[in-house]
C-alpha cells in the first residue's frame, strides 16, 4: 500500500524539517547507535529538508497523500512510469468524468473492479468536497484529468486550495500537456512568455487582446477552433504585425506547428495544398509583438 511513504535521504546540517503537516522520524547512526527522534511538520505539499546535519539520514512519513495525475492529451505513451504504478495501486479515483478514467485504466490493461471513482467538475459544491476532504484525509487518492496537465480553470484548483485550508498532503505529478511543446516550437524568442488559458469569449475579449499585442514578452493561449479565423480578423483589425505560432493535435499523428505572420497564416488556413493548417480540435496560440 501507499501509506507510509519514506523519503530517504542523506543531509547535511539539520536544523528544521518542513513537509506535510504530519510527524516527521529523523535519526543518525554513530558507532553503531542509533538515536531517532520526532518533529512536527507544517507546510502541506511533500516535504522539504532545509538547514540538514551532516551525514543525517532523513525519513519523512505520509500517511496519506493526494496525487494529482495528468493523462494523455492523445498519444497513450504519454504517461510516465510513475502514474501507471499509482493507477494499479490507488483504490480511490476524482475525476472529471469517471467514464473517461475507467476507460484511461483499461488502456493501460489495469483492472478497476475493486476500485471507486467520483466526479470533480467546477460545479461540484461545497457539501461535496468536505466529503472528499474526509476521503483524502484517511485515504490514498489519485486526481486524474480529463486530459493532459490541468490549469487554472480546472476544478483541480479547488481541490488544492481544500488540502491547503485544511493541511492536507498532495502531490502534483509531471506530466503531458499541449503548453510546454508549443512554447518549445515557437520561432521566436520564449526565454519569458505570459501564458493566460482562455481569452474571453465576448466580454473583455478586446480588452485582452490589446494588452497582449502590446506587451512586451510573447503571450500564450488556448483557443478554440471555433474562433481561429475570428481570432486573425480581430488581430487585423487591431494592426498587429508581429508573429503568431499556431500549434494544434500536439502529440497525435496530423499535429501541426506553424509560426508566421498574419497574411501567412490566413494563407496556410485557406490553402488547398498539402500544408494547410487544418482548422480542428484545440490549438495553442502565442503571439509574439515585434
């Protein structure tokens, strides 16, 4: 099982040991003898060693942890080792759609009979969620996403802000996201970039524009395919002559990445040879004033 989790490590110069929120076992080895003691630990997130004495061996208890797991945004070999060992192992699941992680867990040829599963979305209310912080705190659980890494918007910042209020243990595991390759890919300089989720749909969407057309670092963000070529014209008719790179099916067999300005976009999105850039799914947007 996942209880009791040690972290073993050899430290220098130990004076604090900050973690978890729940007791932390240190102990050293001289001439045979062993002297072990207990100290409290506050911050909730793993534990982190600061100020170690030398030659100290560190071994740092959770009873319970929350893991928050990104999946696949397509490509199933996008996961790390790390999650598929913590899927056969967890008996408790939050997801967003518990039919999407039951469908996750058979890919990966693990079975789920014996495991249960509950939904987390943005409307899930507050009744709820003491119930899964009850479940948390007793419990080792996996947060799954729908797809990918989650972000802001995601309800897995509610759940967070819960283990924080409540000096819950959780760990975050990295993972697949469309974000870091098309900030990768990008033809311009990202060394620092603004990464903003979703535009507004309507209110305050020109609002945003304007800032990012004229900010002084590139600025990142999901769209729609709805709204690509609305997306262009609102850009044109605001002037902007820098460069934009367009990243979409990231990791899938057709994905795509194209930076350029707007005339050359428009041209690739209208083309009818074989490099078009095909107007489906999601894209990630980054817009680079010059």
């Amino acid at each position: 099982m996942l209880s009791n989790i040690w972290f073993n490590i050899k430290v220098n110069n130990l004076e604090k040991i900050w973690g978890a929120g729940r007791q932390a076992t240190w102990s050293r080895e001289t001439d045979g003898s062993l002297d072990s003691r207990e100290a409290p630990i506050f911050q909730p997130s793993l534990p982190r060693l600061v100020c170690l004495e030398r030659n100290y061996f560190i071994q740092i208890a959770i009873d319970n942890m929350l893991y928050f797991i990104p999946t696949p945004i397509w490509n199933k070999q996008d996961i790390t080792l790390r999650a598929i060992q913590l899927f056969g192992e967890i008996k408790y699941f939050l997801c967003e759609d518990t039919r999407t992680a039951r469908k996750l867990l058979s890919m990966y040829e693990i079975d789920y009979s014996d495991k249960e599963f509950y939904s987390l979305t943005s409307f899930t209310d507050r009744w709820k969620l003491n119930h899964y912080k009850n479940l948390i705190s007793t419990n080792d659980v996996a947060m799954v996403s729908e797809a990918g890494t989650p972000w802001l918007s995601d309800p897995w910042k509610s759940l967070i802000q819960l283990c924080n209020d409540h000096n819950l243990p959780y760990s975050i595991l990295p993972g697949a996201n469309a974000l870091v390759p098309a900030i990768v890919w990008a033809w311009f300089d990202t060394t620092i970039f603004t990464f903003l989720g979703f535009l507004p749909q309507k209110k305050g969407r020109q609002t945003a524009l304007k800032k990012i057309i004229n900010n002084q670092t590139p600025t990142f963000f999901y769209e729609s395919v709805h709204r690509i070529e609305k997306l262009i014209t609102e850009l044109k008719q605001l002037s902007f002559s820098g460069k934009i790179s367009i990243a979409r099916e990231i990791s899938k067999i057709f994905e795509q990445y194209r930076t350029g300005n707007l005339d050359e976009l428009e041209k690739l999105i209208h083309s009818t040879q074989t490099d078009k850039m095909m107007i489906k799914w999601e894209f990630v947007i980054g817009i680079c004033p010059l």
